[in-house]
C-alpha cells in the first residue's frame, strides 16, 4: 500500500509492507502516468523510524452526503435521485494520529467514518464505465462537521482547519463492493456496515462528481457513511476500520480563538 510520510524533516512517498514491519521508499511523482514513472530506490526503513501523514495532499475534497441506504433509513429520509455533492478545502485535513483540532467554540461536532477514493489522473465529464481509470487507490476518511447555534438555529461550518481525517494508506488495488467499515469512539463500536449500502456507487459517484468539478490527481472524493453517525466531544478518541485497507485514528480536540 501507499503511504505518505516524515522522516529527519522530509516528506516522501512509500510502499509499506505492513508484515514486515517495513517501507520501501519511492522517488518521483505517483501521479505520473503518461510521463516518468516514480521508482522504488531499493532502500527500506524501519516503520518505527517514520511518520505518517495524509497519504495524499488534496488540491480538494469532495463529500457525498447520504450514500448509504441503512443511513438514509436511520434517518427517516427517502434517498435522492441524484448523489448529494459538497466540496472541502484542504486546508480541513488531518493524518494518522493527528488530532482535529476545533475553535473553542460552543461547538456539536457531528462524525462519520467512511471509505475515500483518492484520484490518480485529471478527470472531467468522465462516464461510470471509465471511472476505474482515474482511481488511484482507497483510504480510510473520518469526516467531523462542526454544528454551531445561531439564536436557537444551527449552522454547520465548514471553515475550521482539521475536520477531515485520512489514512493510514492508500490500498492500490481494492475490490470496493463489499467491503467491511467499522467506527469506534473510545472503543466503543458505534458503525458497522459495508459499501454494498452504498445507493450510488463508486463508479457512478465519479461520473456525477467530474460533471461538475474537476478532479485533479491527489484529490479526493468521500462516498459517504453508514449508519451510526453521531455526536462527538473534546478528547474523544474515533477510529474507523475498512476491510482490506487498515484502521485510522484521531483525537478531538479544541483549540482557542
């Protein structure tokens, strides 16, 4: 799998082989795939020598809201005909273990955990059919949307730093039809579900996506979360776990204006 990580400073990209506790460094763009492939230099390091970040540095981040049929049930809501598209800037995100970091504001931080497609090439007005052409690869999201009251009404924000979590990797090669998604705050199992819920999929996500944005290598599109979603509080820790991937984990916390 593909990770992005620190090491005496410098940030780079690397292939982990998690079984041997290794990661085999990579040189070059891993985007590149017309041009000059990235390379592995044969040199290995020790897991416990590196840093994980973001396995990927977004120009953006698009969210599907309402995706998962045992969601849409959970919430009483009939599902739309067509997927439910909102963008992030990147500003908004946060690695393996990083923390998501909030003002200390009166805020109701609302999470779900899902699967995130990350892009290999620039995609605009593609079909379903291509859409597997322009995936690099999967990880794991955290999405946590902070819920503020306005004289009795709530508004939801989207201009705090940290409120999306990504990670541990990027899983290259990914049958996403059925795949496991567990979320667990302070341990506690709070989503069970698999993408087979999913009301749009992927394919057809990315077709709808690029009909209206364009999608650049690195970018990344998050599908949507399974019932189970809730409230969180400052020092909780979440993780979510999806089949075939690996488990990403956060801590809330809350800063100062």
């Amino acid at each position: 799998m593909i990770i992005r990580y620190e090491r005496n400073g410098k940030v780079k990209h690397g292939w982990m082989v998690e079984s041997e506790n290794k990661v085999r460094v990579i040189e070059g763009d891993i985007y590149k795939v017309k041009a000059a492939k990235p390379i592995m230099t044969g040199l290995e390091l020790p897991l416990d020598e590196i840093v994980l970040k973001t396995p990927c540095t977004p120009s953006k981040v698009v969210s599907i809201g309402l995706n998962y049929r045992d969601r849409a049930e959970e919430m009483g809501i009939q599902p739309a005909a067509e997927p439910a598209i909102a963008v992030k800037p990147s500003v908004q995100l946060a690695g393996p273990d990083e923390s998501l970091v909030f003002p200390g504001r009166p805020y109701s931080l609302q999470f779900g955990g899902g699967l995130a497609v990350v892009i290999k090439k620039e995609a605009r007005h593609i079909t379903a059919e291509e859409a597997d052409e322009y995936i690099l690869g999967f990880t794991c999201a955290i999405d946590v949307a902070g819920v503020q009251q306005h004289g009795g009404q709530q508004t939801k924000t989207g201009e705090t730093d940290s409120i999306c979590a990504l990670g541990p990797a990027i899983a290259a090669k990914l049958d996403y039809a059925d795949l496991r998604i567990v979320t667990r705050v302070n341990g506690e199992v709070r989503q069970d579900s698999s993408t087979k819920q999913m009301i749009f999929s992927i394919p057809r996500l990315l077709e709808a996506v690029s009909s209206v944005v364009t999608l650049l290598p690195g970018d990344v599109m998050l599908t949507g979360t399974p019932a189970g979603a809730g409230e969180l509080h400052p020092g909780d820790e979440i993780s979510v776990t999806v089949e075939g991937i690996g488990t990403l984990t956060t801590r809330v916390s809350v800063g100062m204006d």
